[in-house]
C-alpha cells in the first residue's frame, strides 16, 4: 500500500464514520482524487480497501457508494453483533493488560462527563473495539469490525434521535462491562455485553425514521 492510497482511505474513512458522506451518497473517483490532489490509482485503491472494510459499496457502471441499509437489514447485523462480539471478547480477555483496563475507565469516565453525540461516538467505538483487541482471530475481529462500520450511521441518527436522556442506561452497562473484564468473568461479561447490543437493536425498532432514506 502506497503513502497515497493510505493517506486517501483514511480521509474518506473518517468522512464516512463521521457521517460527511451518508449512506446511499456516491463517492466519485474524480471528485476526490481532484479534491486531496491526488491521482485515479491510489482513490481506486483505497475504495477497494474501504469495501473490504464494509464503508462502501461498488456499483456495476456507477462506481462506488455508502451503502444503504433497511431497518431489517441493521436488525440483522445487530444480531450477529450479539452473537460474534461477546466471543471476541471472551478471546481477548485473558490478554488485556492492566494498561487496558485502565483506558477503559478513562474512557467511560470522559463519557460520563455528558459529552456531545460526536465525541460519544468516539469514545464509545474505542471502549469497545480496546476490548476486543487483544483477540488473536483476525476474520473474528475484522467481522466485527465491519460490522460496527456498517452501522456506525444509523448509531449515531439513534442517539441525537433519543438524547441524553438514555444515556445512563449505557453507563450502567459499561460499567457492568468493565466490572466483568476486570474479573476475568468471560460468562457475565458476554451476558452484559449481549444485552448492551440487544437493547441497543430492540431500540432501533422503535425509530423506523431512522432508515427512511
């Protein structure tokens, strides 16, 4: 991978999980390579690697595009979520260090402070993904990856939907999360984790505005 091409994905990477370019919104080859100066190859490049990652979609004859996903659609990866991410945490327990453990009581403490939806986000994504690092099965978290990428979207149209008003209720589970990480718990760590995901997708149903394109 190319200086270029890296420096284009993470662009159009960020742009994507920030919400810049929304779902079912094209990405023209043209228009970026034109925008970062850079040429055709490394823009082609890095919408191939962004595609893999699960950020956008290749068309036949109308190039590439952030997916749109229907509300069955994201029900379904939500379920897969509960499925496939309590098992990347319970491979990457044993192998978190205190140093992780510490990150993520920092995390959840900054969030506690009421931080705006963006920032949430943010710090929402790394709290979970640190506790999934340490696995050592790379399809198992590069699916779960991907799975996060594919809906960080309609994550974020759900939280400025619902508010601040919610936001105790995912505190409460973060906590009970850690609690069990640092207990080495893998049983009521997939519990509580499993349950975070679900109330999170059983929520969702309830905001169909949410995928209305």
């Amino acid at each position: 991978m190319t200086v270029a091409t890296q420096r284009v994905a993470d662009h159009l990477r960020s742009a994507i999980l920030g919400g810049h370019i929304a779902p079912g919104e094209r990405v023209r080859q043209e228009d970026i390579a034109q925008q970062l100066g850079a040429s055709r190859l490394p823009v082609r490049e890095a919408l191939q690697m962004l595609a893999a990652e699960g950020l956008v979609e290749h068309e036949p004859n109308k190039g590439a595009r952030v997916p749109w996903l229907s509300m069955h659609e994201v029900d379904v990866m939500y379920k897969m979520r509960e499925q496939l991410e309590p098992l990347a945490l319970a491979e990457s327990m044993p192998f978190l260090t205190p140093g992780d453990l510490l990150r993520l009581d920092e995390i959840q403490e900054e969030i506690e402070t009421g931080v705006d939806v963006e920032s949430f986000m943010s710090l929402d994504r790394e709290f979970h993904l640190r506790t999934y690092s340490a696995c050592g099965i790379d399809q198992l978290t590069n699916a779960v990856t991907r799975l996060w990428n594919s809906t960080q979207y309609y994550r974020r149209a759900f939280m400025q939907l619902t508010g601040p008003s919610r936001r105790w209720v995912v505190n409460a589970e973060h906590r009970l999360i850690i609690d069990a990480v640092s207990r080495r718990d893998e049983v009521d760590a997939g519990r509580f984790l499993a349950g975070h995901i679900r109330r999170t997708r059983i929520e969702l149903r309830r905001h169909p505005e949410v995928f209305a394109e």
